[in-house]
C-alpha cells in the first residue's frame, strides 16, 4: 500500500457525464453593502472556471428585479449556458453586479426547471445569496416559505442544493 505524501498525486474516478451544475446569482441592490456583488462575481468565476476545466456542464444566471408599464419584473441575466453561446462566459460573468431588488423565488423556479430537464444523474444548484429576498409585496416569512417551498419541490426531482452565503446573513439563507 503506497503512502500519500504532499507531492503525490491523487486519482479520483470522474465521470463528467454524470453531473451537472447551474449557478442562480443575487445581484441585488443589498448585494452593494460591503462589495457583496463582487464576492458573489468571485464565486461565479471560480465555480464555472473549476466546471468548464473538468467538462462538466454548467449554466450561471443572475438575477434582479425590472420595471415595465405594469409592475415590477423579474430580471434574468444569463452568463453562461449548459450548451453555451461561444467560448466567452467568462468575460459574461464580470458582467455580474448589484442592480435593484429581487424576487428570489421565481429566479429559483426558473434555474431549477432548466435544471432538472438535463440528463446528468447529479444535479447541482449552487445559490450566491446574501440572504435578503426584498421586493414589492415580496419579502420576510413569506418569501422565506416561497424559497423553502422550490427548494423542497426540487429536491424531489433529485437536485442538490448549496447556499453559499456573501455577507452577515447565513441565518438568513439557513432558514
């Protein structure tokens, strides 16, 4: 039996095929405190650098609110694509900053659809929060319930969800 010392490689069994990983971005304004937005772009970065190098799929969208002649709307920015536009998401996610507010459950519901629909045995949701859902008519225990609701219909289609907290509010995203 070899020794594993510092220098020694290790060799894992990996097989792209089977996992995929999509990346749902708070960029609202509270995401302006404390450079949030660029700890949140930073994780962006990092997590889709670490899945193009290994060939997993990946898909990362951002998200906010809008505003049209009938009321606030969600905003989805995409940055990278499971199939992608062209080699360039890397340069798409410096794109990601703090904008307005955010209706956190329908940005879910979206990236977790395109989520389940793939093939990949492991599905990976990974959400850069800081843990504040605030919208019109959107926020507190309501919008807490509405998250805590997707997560759990999701989970059941077999998706794997991590919250990574940017900020003071990991009780937030905990709950």
């Amino acid at each position: 039996m070899a020794r594993r010392t510092r220098s020694s490689p290790v060799f894992l069994e990996f097989r792209p095929a089977y996992i995929t990983r999509s990346t749902r971005v708070d960029e609202s304004g509270s995401m302006w405190s404390a450079d949030r937005a660029t700890y949140a772009r930073a994780a962006a970065i990092i997590l889709h650098d670490f899945c193009e190098g290994l060939e997993i799929p990946v898909m990362v969208y951002g998200h906010s609110t809008g505003r049209d002649g009938r009321g606030n709307t969600v905003e989805m920015y995409s940055y990278a694509e499971f199939d992608g536009f062209d080699r360039d998401d890397k340069y798409r996610l410096m794109d990601i900053c703090d904008r307005n507010n955010n209706r956190d459950g329908a940005a879910l519901r979206y990236v977790a659809e395109a989520l389940s629909k793939r093939q990949e045995a492991v599905k990976l949701l990974i959400l850069v929060s800081d843990g504040q859902p605030a919208d019109m008519g959107y926020d507190g225990t309501a919008a807490e319930e509405d998250l805590r609701g997707i997560k759990q219909e999701y989970q059941r289609t077999g998706a794997i969800f991590v919250a990574a907290a940017i900020g003071e509010d990991k009780a937030s995203i905990q709950r």
